[in-house]
C-alpha cells in the first residue's frame, strides 16, 4: 500500500492545528495565483490586489513552479538523487516533488515541511507515494530546523549519511532579517553529507525598471498590510547563499533560465526570482 504521511508517529489522537482563514497566507496566496482552489475570501483578496499592482505575479510564480520541476528532474534522473527535503512546500499542486522525482526514481524518498495547516490537511488527502518509496509530510515552521531534524518522520525517511537535495523554493525570502536567514540555511546545509545539493529560489528586484519597482514597492506594501513579509536580494546576495558548495551549470540566474525547456520563457526579464543549484563537496 502507498506510504504517506507518517501520522503514527505523532500518536493516534493527532489533530492539526485550526486553520486560520481570517487573514491572507502565503501559501494559500500562492495557490490561488497559481490557479489552485484551496484558498480563501482572504487569500484571493491578497493575490486579486497584487495583480492589479503588478500583473505579471501569476507569470513569475509560473515559472518559479516550472523551475522547482526542472531541478527535481535533474537531481533525481542526472544526479541520482534518491531523498529529498523540500522546506516550504506550500500546497501540494500536482505534479510535486515526489512525483517528478518518483518517475526516474519509484524509490525515491520525500519530507515536506510546511507550516500552513491547510497544508497539512491537503498532504492527508493527496501526498501518496510510491509503493516503493516514501513520502512524508511534516507540519513545522522552517525556523524550527533542530526539531525537524531530529523528528521521528525525518529519521524514518531520510538517511543523512548519504545525499540528500535540500529544497528552499520561494522560502526563504520570508525571513527577514538576512543574517538569520543565512545562519538557519547553514545549518541545514551543515547537517547534509558530502554529494549533496541545495537549490533554492528567493525573490530579487535586480534589473527592475522605475516602473517596476514602484509596482514592486506597492506589492511589497500590500502584502505587509496583510501580514505576509517578503525581502529582496541582488544577485550577489543570492550567489553567496550557496558560499562553500559547488554551483551547478549555469549558476545563480533568473528561475526561467536554469536548464530551459520547451516550457520555461527564458528572453523574459520579469521573473523576478533567482534561482540555482549547487552540490556540496
């Protein structure tokens, strides 16, 4: 029978935390800018403002999708990559990690780190995995990266003593003091074994225009209003994320240009998103 989400381990009488549909998330803003339906009044509103300031949103989250594809692909069919831990999953919209992944590799092995319950009550329903592989589903918050580490589903899943691809897609720019960020990426990247990779994404205004940076200081405005909290990076900022690790061809670049298929649109200049892949020596 197809594994999930490890509920065992959490004990019988598990129940998610209350789903919060008052106010906007991230996640569920996401989703609806994707064009999922699991979102609410809130989260539409939130994503409806956003494209009127900037309409080219629902582009730039397309492709930050095509690209999390692209790298999974690579790293599990070129790469060999059998385990997988993707920090901020967000709602799971097929086809996701563990799907790209389990067509190179049925045994491939996935952890999904959210913090959004309506995340959690989704993986129930859809996170199943090969018969043989694994896949599960972790309700934490990325900060709480001790504790996710050494949770009874992390240790069941994945073993560290061998590679691992660690997944920030579009995370880690919620975190907004930089130092803090940096230091909670090293230390998830400290506990990886030699071989394996870290590819992330994080939001950038590099190259905008005046016009586009007015639109993207008003979305910035909007978003905060609502409580959802974003930071920008250049690219030298994004390129010393990955200090230390070995960057894959062709390095940090716009999510639509790393290893361009038939999908991505890599001669457009607003997907505001850089994006890369690296391997740890």
């Amino acid at each position: 029978m197809p594994d999930a989400v490890d509920w065992a381990s959490r004990g019988l009488d598990y129940e998610p935390p209350e789903i919060d549909t008052s106010k906007a998330h991230s996640a569920r803003v996401y989703d609806y800018l994707l064009g999922g339906k699991d979102n609410y009044p809130p989260d539409r509103e939130a994503a409806e403002q956003l494209i009127k300031i900037t309409p080219i949103v629902p582009l730039v989250l397309r492709q930050n999708r095509l690209f999390m594809h692209r790298l999974t692909r690579y790293l599990a069919a070129e790469e060999g990559i059998g385990q997988f831990l993707d920090i901020g999953t967000g709602i799971p919209t097929s086809p996701n990690v563990h799907e790209i992944a389990q067509q190179a590799n049925p045994a491939a092995r996935v952890v999904y780190v959210d913090n959004d319950p309506i995340v959690l009550a989704h993986a129930r329903a859809r996170l199943t995995s090969s018969p043989e592989g694994k896949v599960v589903y972790m309700h934490a918050d990325m900060r709480a990266d001790t504790t996710i580490m050494s949770a009874p589903e992390m240790a069941g899943t994945l073993d560290f003593s061998r590679p691992v691809a660690l997944l920030i897609i579009s995370t880690l720019h919620f975190i907004l003091d930089a130092t803090e960020a940096d230091e909670l990426l090293g230390r998830y990247v400290a506990r990886l074994a030699p071989g394996s990779f870290l590819a992330l994404s994080v939001l950038t205004g590099d190259t905008d225009s005046s016009e586009r940076r007015d639109q993207r200081d008003q979305a910035i405005f909007e978003l905060g209003s609502r409580g959802i909290n974003v930071m920008f990076r250049t690219h030298a900022e994004t390129t010393a994320l990955f200090d230390g690790l070995e960057l894959v061809e062709p390095g940090v670049v716009r999510v639509n240009r790393w290893r361009p298929d038939a999908e991505a649109d890599p001669d457009n200049l607003s997907a505001a998103l850089y994006g890369a892949v690296a391997r740890k020596p």
